[in-house]
C-alpha cells in the first residue's frame, strides 16, 4: 500500500492549522496596530491645541476642561490640575505663581505637562 497513513495526515493538519493561526494573528496584530495609529493621528493634534490654549492662558488650567471651538467637532478635552508643593527654601521665586502638574484627557489619550500659574491679585 503507498500513501499517507492517518497518523500522518493527522500531524500534518495539526502543522498547518498552526501555521494558518499564526500567520492570522500577526495579522490580527498588524491591523490593530493600524488602528491604534490611526486614533492616535486623530486625538494628538487635538491635545496639543488644548495645550498651547492652556500655556497661552494658564488660568484656564484651572477650569476643568478646554474647549477648540475651531476645530471640527469642537472637542472638549478634560484638564486634571495637581498643584506641586515645592521647599519652602530654595532659588525658587513663589511670588511668580504656583508650580501646577497638568493632565490633558481627551478619548483615551492622555498628555501631561508643568505649568505656573501666576497667582491673582486679591483686591
């Protein structure tokens, strides 16, 4: 008798059912990958615009979000304020404002950064 035995055709559909799955998860990893840029490409530019409004006017750090009327959509990012206590000795000049850790959160994208923000005069 020539041929394949059963055995070795079981092995040989084990081999290549692996080879199919691996090759469909690299793809699968692939096409997520392309996804997660693509979000990405959409929401950076959002969250940089809202921090140059933030940098341009820091006291609106303080308000809880920033809203860009100009851009399509008119997004709403999220900012998260966290004041930064600093030594009260040192070089650093505390009548200038106060030292804030800034949280941008826009989707599920988030983009931190430092800003002071001078204080207000009380009257």
């Amino acid at each position: 008798m020539s041929g394949f035995t059963l055995i070795e055709v079981m092995i040989s559909l084990v081999v290549g059912i692996l080879i199919v799955g691996g090759v469909m998860g690299l793809i699968s990893t692939s096409l997520q990958y392309k996804a997660r840029i693509q979000a990405m490409e959409r929401i950076q530019p959002v969250l940089e615009a809202a921090a140059q409004e933030v940098l341009a006017d820091p006291q609106k750090a303080l308000a809880g979000a920033v809203r860009l009327p100009w851009l399509p959509g008119s997004p709403e990012v999220g900012v998260i304020p966290a004041r930064v206590e600093l030594p009260q000795a040192g070089g650093i000049a505390r009548n200038a404002g106060n030292l804030y850790h800034i949280r941008l959160v826009y989707l599920d994208q988030v983009l931190e950064f430092s800003v002071i923000i001078p204080q207000t005069e009380k009257r």
